[in-house]
C-alpha cells in the first residue's frame, strides 16, 4: 500500500470516532496495539483514551 491521508470528520464522540479509525487500521492489516497507538499519538490526543489494562 502506498503512503496516502485520509482525513476523517466527526462531529462528537473522541472515543467512538477513535474506535472507527483504529478498526478501520485493524481492518487494513495493522496490529491491534499499533492501530490504537496510531490513533492516540495523532490529531486527536483524546481519541481512545480509555486505558489498555
């Protein structure tokens, strides 16, 4: 796969919307805890900010 964005809009919800894309990864291919990483060291520094444990 080649290196590409992809901008994704949401209107409220951090947790679900960070759920949506770290799924989506999942889906793509991408580890569980690498997907989840991805999402919480992005734009979005509330996106899934529940804990692991």
């Amino acid at each position: 796969m080649r290196n590409s964005g992809v901008l994704v809009r949401r209107n409220a919800g951090y947790n679900r919307f960070g759920l949506v894309i770290a799924r989506t990864l999942i889906e793509l291919g991408w580890e569980a805890t690498t997907a989840i990483e991805a999402v919480q060291a992005g734009t979005i520094p509330l996106g899934l900010n529940n804990s692991l444990t």
